[in-house]
C-alpha cells in the first residue's frame, strides 16, 4: 500500500506558527488530553474508549455545513477460557493482547496486513499491561500445572485520530477492571464452572492500573511539546515520547521513538505531567465503572 501523501507545505507552518504561540488546532493547550468517554457494552469485559468529540464546520462560501470526525474511538474486549499451564509456568494463567486497526479507521491501514503502528502499538500493550503485571497471573490458575484461565484481549480501532497507543491502552486496561470471571469449584479432580445466575461472577484480582500518556516533539527546539497529539501533530513531529504510570507514581514504561534528544530534567518534567494526568484518567475510570456496576446491580470491590 502507497504510503498516504506528506503534509502540504502551508499545513506545516500554520501548524507550528500556532504551536510556538501555544496554540492547537482543536482549541486545547499543549499540555491538555482529550476528554476520554468510557462506555460499556452489554457483555462485563467490552468497553469502547473515545478520546475528543465531533465538531461542526460552516463553509460560508459554498453554504454547505461540513461534518468533521476529530475524535479517537477503540473497543477493547476481554474473555476467557481455560487452558493447561505451560510447563515452565504451572501456576500461572495466560494473558494475551491482540490489536487489529481496521481500514474505516484510515485510509492507511489495510486488512490483513498489520502495519508498523499496529505492530508497534501491540508491543507496547504488551509491556504496559501484561508485563507489568497488571493483572495478578497467579490468582487465575485454578488447579496447578492442570488448568488455569487464558484471559484474550482484543483491541479493535475503529477511528484514528492520532495517539491510538493511549486511547487503546485506556480501553484495555479498562476492559480488565470492568471484566468478571465465572466462579469456578473444585472438587478433587473435577472442576465446576458456575453459570452467572447461580454464582456471582469474580473480578481480576488487579495489582495496580496502568496508564499510557504520549508526548510529541518537534523539530524546532523553541516549539513546546504538546500531550496526546492529534493526527496532524503526530505525522508532522520528530519524536514521541511515551510514558506509562499509574496514579501511585510507579514507573512501569518509558519509549521514546524519534531522534529528538531529550535532557533527563525534561524527562523528569513530563513524568510529572503525566502523574497528574494518571490521577485524573483513574478517577473518570473509577467513577464510570462505578455508574455501570451500579446498573447492573453490581458490587464494587
């Protein structure tokens, strides 16, 4: 597939002539996210994650009204089953991430053919969540070396707006808090799955939740850095710098991609940034998992 055209040359110094006066094209400061909206399907482990919102645009020359889409939108999608631990693991259950970007995302994606971004994005998942040991593996082995719980993340993103590696990072870890698994009994041998209605399903046991905040940076020193950078901002800058943390200030993944040299004080300065942001992504979570659990006359734990 023909990579997509480059930036026109006036996009580029509108562009950066407005981030050198702090200012974006979407209205907010360098240093503001998306408003992140969490809503939840009728299944516990299926979230859609949407960063931004749609705006309107009036051509008063043409008088037409122009319906531009500026936001984000990933579903993530958790399930389980039970699997045989591997040998050199027996008491630990399974976590796997699968991300899939779909073509109505972008003109730049095709199917059946993941791209770098989605090769790298399924990466960095991988780290955020599965290695940093988000969720506790030894609480979904049910019997030791013989059966444990394979938990399947699923990721699909469905609109790129630019900074899909956040938004489907909110989604997933999302889908983990929000999913519950079958109570399950073991007797001797013999393993019973109790169907929902009989027993309440369990929720993960969870060590901590992980956040990824994404930072671009331009070629001109004397233009700020702007957080979760829209599509236009991520194309047109030289490096990104991605920063996964929780709201206890635990370092889980530091990745820099681009040749723009960093000095550690300026490092140190966005991971304080993105503390505060952490704190404020795990207490909208916190607040619309406990809106949906109580819909669903759910106990919180």
């Amino acid at each position: 597939m023909p990579r997509p055209p480059s930036p026109s040359i006036p996009e580029k110094e509108f562009l950066f002539n407005a981030l050198k006066q702090s200012l974006r094209l979407d209205g907010r400061q360098a240093l503001e996210m998306r408003t992140p909206t969490l809503t939840f399907g009728p299944d516990l482990g299926w979230v859609e994650c949407s960063l931004g919102k749609t705006r309107y645009v009036c051509n008063l020359i043409c008088i037409h009204e122009i319906h531009l889409i500026v936001y984000l939108r990933v579903i993530a999608q958790v399930d389980g089953k039970m699997v045989k631990p591997p040998p050199e693991r027996p008491l630990e259950g399974l976590i796997t991430i699968h991300s899939e970007i779909s073509p109505m995302a972008s003109t730049e994606y095709e199917p059946g053919r993941p791209s770098d971004e989605e090769v790298t994005m399924t990466r960095m998942l991988d780290k955020v969540i599965r290695r940093s040991d988000a969720v506790d593996k030894e609480s979904l082995c049910i019997q030791a070396g013989q059966r444990v719980w394979h938990l399947r993340l699923t990721i699909h993103c469905l609109a790129d707006a630019g900074n899909l590696l956040d938004c489907a990072c909110l989604a997933g870890i999302v889908a983990f808090k929000h999913f519950r698994r079958p109570e399950v009994e073991v007797v001797g041998d013999e393993v019973t799955i109790h169907h929902p209605s009989e027993r309440a399903p369990v929720p993960l046991s969870m060590h901590h939740t992980p956040f990824c905040l994404t930072f671009a940076y331009f070629p001109d020193t004397s233009t700020p850095p702007v957080l979760d950078p829209t599509h236009l901002e991520q194309r047109l800058s030289a490096g990104l710098l991605s920063v996964a943390l929780n709201a206890q200030r635990e370092l889980c993944v530091v990745q820099k991609a681009g040749g723009v040299p960093l000095d550690p004080d300026e490092i140190l300065r966005v991971v304080d940034v993105a503390v505060i942001k952490a704190k404020e992504l795990d207490k909208i979570v916190e607040e619309r998992l406990k809106e949906d659990f109580a819909g669903r006359n759910i106990e919180v734990q």
